[in-house]
C-alpha cells in the first residue's frame, strides 16, 4: 500500500500546500522579501544536440534485483539464480526474466546496461548519485535530473516541467529534487494514485471559497505591487523577471482548463488504460505519456516497494499469497513499461521520449535466510528506450553470479552524462549554487556512445 502523501516543504518553512492552495497566495504575495526571493533568472539551454525532448524516468525505489529482472544467472549455484527462468526475447541470444514476456517482445526497441556500478548502498546516498550524477556531499545538495531539464527549459507552459507521479520520495523521502537550484525546480508531485477511480491532482482546483474573479484581483493587485517596486527592484536585482515565477505557475495550474484536461485519464480509451495495467505503476505510466504529449519534458514515475529484503518471491511475482494473477512487482513493471514503449511507438513520441527504468542499486548475489536479497550496489542493471538511445543491445556484463562488473562498468555519473546528451544538454554547462558558484551539469561522467545512436 503506498504510504500517504507527504508534503514538499519549502526553505522558508511553507508548504507546497500552503503555496499552491490559492487561498494561502495573498498572504505569499503582500511581503516584498517573499516576492523577490523565488525569482531567479533561468539559464539558457545549451543548443539542443539530442534526439529526446523529454525524458520518462521509472524509478524502482528500493533497488531492484537485477538477478530477478534483466540479468539472471541460470547457471548460477541454486543460492544466487533465485525462484525464476530466463526466458528469449526478440533480441536474438538475449534472455530476461520470465515474469517480463511483454517487455521481451520489445526488447529490440530497448537497450540494458548490465555492468551499472556504485559504491554507495545506503537508499538516500545511491538514490542521489543514480538521479544526479554526483556523489552526496555535506556541502552540495546537487539537483536531479528533472530539476535540471526544469532549470534549463525555456519554454513555460500551463503545465510544470518537472512533474513526478505519484510524488517524488525517493531513497527514504530525504531528496528534495531541486538540490541548489531554485525552488520552482522542484519535482511538482501529482500527490493522487491515478490507478483509484477518486484520481485528483492535489491542489489544482480553487477552494470553495475562492472563485476565479477573486483570484485575478489578486493577481492583478500583485502585478501592480510590482509596477510599484518596479525601479526599487531593479537597483536589487537587475535580472528579475516581471512576475513571481512560483505564483505565475500556481496561478496558471488552478485556473487552466488545460491542465485539467491533462490529468484527465478518464478520457483515455478504456482499452488505453487496461493496456497499461490496474496498478498505480501502469496508470501512472500513461499518466506520463499524456503530460510529456502536452510539452512536460520531465516526468518521474515513483514505483516503490523494491526493497525486498524479505518474502521475495511473493512480493516480485504474486503481489500478495494466493493471487490467481501475478500482479507483483515485476509482472506490473512488465506491463506498464511495455505499454508505454509500444503507445509512444504508435503515436510517433518514442524518438523524441527517453525512457529511463532504474533503481539506486541492486541485490546481493546470494538469497538471504528471509528469502530476499539485501543492498548490492556493485553492479546492476538500468534499461533504456526511446530518445535516440541505440536500442536492441546489452551494453556491458556481469562476472557469473552477478557480483561486479565483468566488462564495460558504467558509473551512475556515466549514465547521468549520457542521459543529458540524449536530452541535447551540455554536460559542461554552467549552473550556479545561490551563492554564486560555478558547478557544472556533469563533471566526473563520460557518454557511453554504445547507447547513442
């Protein structure tokens, strides 16, 4: 059961509740600090190299056995191959997981990287380097991907640029996202199961009280506070922007027909939404492929429920004892992640959409006594497709039990330089800490041109 919605807090102690919620905006507005403190001038792109215009991260919080997905040992000692059979895929001489047929049917539109390798097997510090491309450290918090995309987006739609479905809590809930960049970067969190019937976005419509004529005086009362300040704010900083950026969005999302009708899933064809599956991870994948239709160029798909320590067999496979359907982890995984490669396929997305499945680590070699796998983070699998990733292979491999790299080992800096070349990002791109400093998209990282094509 996914655990209840738990809200972002903002530097300042407020809520993304209280932000959004209109009702609250007046009492945001009236201070000139908190009018100037959220607007920052955001950086230019560098010239768009890549193929992908948007980016689909499914992140398997938790870590997710690699030796149970994309990468089993059949030859292995009973203790290390684990309760599941490899089975063919449509990439001749490649196997995966029998609980993965539909993704086998894809496989040649998708490329697995199997030597992924980190020293860092604790959830909170593998999920930060896997997302960003750094390593945690006590005096950076560095952004993750979609914070990145958001920053350098030039475009600003109804819609935010870095939404992530249900909500972004990953590696323990102790990621902001927007690391050292502005708070308008942040992962907006849809909040909502889109799987339940009663789905909503929190926060997207008015309070009862609140009508959209009272709104726009406020907003226009706060475009002539700005008019007012105007030359005082302009000897404080000359690169402001015209309107509060966080209001202007906030504004935008409550009283937008569009981004209403952009998380209407009951508008998909009932055959749409049974393809991609009943659980939260399918609807939520559909969810992602209709946003990133509307110009969002970063969605996060948080699936958790990875960290199968124990009962591993049940939780993987069956979903709970005495299911007649395997509606576990994998085989939901399975049908979302086929859905959503094969849906962009038919509708033209899937060049210009990179799909990104992942998790901070893997799992030991051996089953544990609790018949689970514990924290392994010297070598995993991520799979990619889409966006002009160089689909139908597997990039590196594994030693025979699944315990390091045995070839090509690519580190989660490696795979973050990648990701951003595919987007068209320069990894050498400048961004600045609030204080002024100077830190680049990536620094340690190298492109691993096998997964370019």
């Amino acid at each position: 059961m996914d655990e209840p919605v738990r809200q972002n807090d903002r530097c300042d102690g407020v809520t993304r509740r209280d932000f959004v919620r209109v009702g609250g905006l007046t009492a945001m507005g009236l201070g000139l600090t908190d009018l100037f403190r959220l607007r920052n001038a955001v950086g230019a792109s560098e010239k768009a190299s890549g193929k992908a215009r948007a980016c689909i991260l499914i992140w398997l919080d938790g870590g997710p056995s690699h030796l149970e997905t994309f990468d089993l040992k059949p030859d292995a000692p009973s203790e290390v191959r684990g309760p599941f059979q490899p089975i063919s895929t449509a990439v001749p001489g490649t196997q995966i997981c029998e609980l993965l047929p539909r993704t086998a049917d894809v496989l040649d539109r998708v490329a697995i990287v199997r030597s992924m390798t980190s020293p860092l097997g604790e959830h909170n510090f593998g999920a930060h380097y896997l997302l960003s491309g750094y390593k945690p450290s006590p005096v950076i918090d560095y952004p993750s991907f979609g914070s990145v995309v958001a920053h350098l987006h030039n475009e600003q739609g109804v819609l935010p640029n870095n939404i992530a479905v249900p909500r972004f809590r990953v590696g323990g809930g102790k990621l902001s996202g927007q690391g050292f960049l502005p708070e308008q970067n942040r992962p907006f969190s849809v909040g909502g199961d889109p799987a339940k019937r009663d789905f909503q976005v929190r926060d997207l419509d008015l309070y009862p009280s609140v009508t959209a004529n009272r709104l726009d005086r406020r907003r226009s009362f706060l475009n002539a506070f700005d008019r007012f300040h105007g030359d005082a704010e302009r000897l404080i900083e000359s690169s402001s922007e015209a309107a509060d950026p966080a209001f202007e969005q906030a504004y935008r999302l409550v009283t937008s027909a569009e981004a209403k009708q952009a998380f209407d899933l009951e508008s998909e064809p009932a055959a749409i939404r049974k393809r991609y599956g009943p659980k939260t991870i399918g609807q939520s994948c559909l969810l992602a492929r209709r946003l990133v239709e509307r110009g969002v160029p970063f969605v996060t798909v948080n699936n958790p429920g990875w960290d199968t320590h124990q009962n591993a067999y049940t939780r993987l496979k069956e979903g709970y004892t005495g299911a007649k359907v395997p509606v576990g982890l994998i085989p939901s995984l399975d049908v979302a992640f086929s859905a959503l490669v094969e849906d962009l396929e038919q509708r033209g997305l899937l060049d210009e959409t990179l799909i990104v499945v992942m998790g901070e680590f893997g799992r030991t070699p051996k089953l544990n006594v609790s018949g689970g796998r514990d924290h392994w983070p010297r070598v995993f699998s991520v799979a990619m497709a889409g966006g002009g990733v160089a689909a139908g292979q597997i990039v590196g491999t594994s030693d025979s039990v699944g315990e390091g790299p045995k070839d090509r080992p690519v580190t989660p800096a490696d795979l973050a330089c990648t990701i951003y070349h595919l987007l068209g990002i320069d990894a050498k791109h400048l961004l600045h800490t609030p204080g002024g400093r100077p830190i680049q998209v990536n620094r340690d990282g190298q492109l691993v041109r096998e997964l370019v094509s």
